[in-house]
C-alpha cells in the first residue's frame, strides 16, 4: 500500500469533518438571525380583542333586547393596539343581522352614544380611548326580526 493510498481518507475526512462544521455554523447563523413571531397585526386585523354573539335560535324573544358583554363581574380593558374601541359585524345579514352597540364605561350606567353597525362592516364605538380603560359593549338587537348576532371588537 502507498502513502498516496493511505492519505485519501484521512483528506477525505478531513474534508467533510470541515463541510459539516461550516453548515453547523451557517444553519446557526440562520437560526440565529430568523425574525421573530409575528405580533398583532394591529387593529382591525386578527387576532381581534374579542368575539361577540348572541342567537335566540327559538324566537322566543320579541323586539328588541340589550345585551352587556362581557358579563358582570369581568370588564373589557382597552390596549394601545387600537386608539379607538370598534366593532365589526361578521353576520350573513338574514339569520344574523344588523344590529345598535355603545360603550358602557366601567362605573357608570349609561352608555356613551348608540352606533348602527350593519352587516359586514366596522364602526367605532368610542375614540381616543385612554390605554387600560375598562368598559362594556352594550348590543341592541331586534330579536322579533333576527336570530341574533355575531361580531368581532378590537380595542
């Protein structure tokens, strides 16, 4: 056997010993430069800050009812995703239909101004709403005309 013969393995793993530690340092450089987890998209963009529904699928109601959410004694607080509190209809505009919704700051009775939000679109129920503040959303549905509603909030 010649030194030539005997040396070509020992260059051959050299060679690769070599290739692997240079693709370890790449895919780690990979790893280590990859961006983050996306965040929120923002506001109007899902994830939403909540899902809202209701469905009196019996017609047992008639006319219009006022449904606080979420339900006493847990409380909405706004986030510096959305300056504004709004809401957007996800109904089909038959079974699920139109329907008024207001915010009800957290301490007081009433509700700040009635808002028509039709089928499929957004509204904003509140603006320039201070980061941490607590409130309700308050929906007004005719339930003698609609089995109820469906809606998203971002805040």
């Amino acid at each position: 056997m010649s030194a030539r013969t005997t040396a070509r393995p020992h260059r051959l793993r050299s060679r690769l010993a070599a290739a692997a530690v240079t693709l370890t340092t790449v895919t780690a450089g990979l790893v280590s430069v990859a961006p983050a987890p996306a965040q929120a998209a923002g506001c109007r963009y899902a994830p939403y800050s909540a899902k809202l529904s209701a469905a009196d699928v019996f017609m047992q109601y008639s006319g219009p009812e006022v449904i606080s959410y979420p339900k006493y004694p847990s409380y909405y607080r706004t986030t510096s995703q959305c300056r504004d509190i709004q809401i957007r209809n996800t109904g089909n505009g038959t079974d699920w239909g139109p329907f008024d919704a207001c915010i009800n700051f957290y301490g007081r009775a009433t509700c700040n101004y009635w808002t028509h939000v039709p089928v499929g679109q957004w509204r904003n129920l509140a603006t320039n709403v201070k980061d941490g503040t607590k409130f309700y959303v308050w929906i007004r549905i005719d339930m003698g005309r609609h089995y109820g509603f469906t809606a998203v909030g971002d805040w």
